[in-house]
C-alpha cells in the first residue's frame, strides 16, 4: 500500500517542478523469527520516500529531465531478526542486524519526440 502527497508546478515557461512524499506499507503481515529464535509478526511500515523532481523543454521535441529520491527504512527493515539471508548481497529479504541503510536514487533523462 503506497499513500502519497506531492504537488508540481510550472514556475517559468519551459520549466517543470514537483515534489512527493510516499508512505509505504505492506498488505499482509510479515512473520519471522525474532533474536531470540521465536516467531515474531513484523511491522507493516516499509517506510517513507521523498522524491523531488524536475525537467526542462529545451526545444519543441527535446525535454531534459532529472529526478532525485531518498528512501528511508521503515520499522520492517530495522527490526533485529534471525531468519534471513544477510550474507547473501543478493537475497530479497531484509538485514537480520537492524542497521538497514537509507537508500537514494538519481536520474537523467532526456526525451525526444518526432
């Protein structure tokens, strides 16, 4: 389940703004095994984002583009666990230690239209 609030705005001609903030959450709830070895149901709350954003009309068919997002973990991802893959960089499944990092994006873009 994602809720968002934002807005975006045209402050000049040619020139596009907008920022967002999500709050993520899970459907279903989420069960592992806590510290101590005994099942534990985990938070539902994945977390927050902010994404600010941005794009310019260079010309008629070129627009420039770039977006930057911040990720902040939520109680689902900082909850000390014990079932878990944490030595496998790949694995799917969250830190066992609590200590998930904020994560950050940014992207450029340029779009041509014919």
């Amino acid at each position: 389940v994602a809720w968002t609030f934002g807005f975006d705005f045209t402050p000049f001609d040619k020139v596009y703004w907008g920022i967002d903030w999500w709050f993520l959450k899970t459907m279903e709830s989420a069960y592992g095994l806590d510290q101590n070895g005994r099942v534990k149901e985990f938070s539902k709350d994945l977390g927050q984002e902010l994404d600010l954003f941005a794009s310019y009309q260079l010309t008629k068919n070129i627009k420039l583009s770039v977006l930057g997002g911040y990720f902040f973990p939520g109680d689902y991802y900082t909850e000390k666990r014990t079932d878990t893959a944490a030595n496998n960089v790949f694995a799917p499944t969250p830190r066992r230690d609590g200590e998930a990092d904020n994560a950050y994006q940014l992207e450029l873009g340029v779009d041509i239209t014919f």
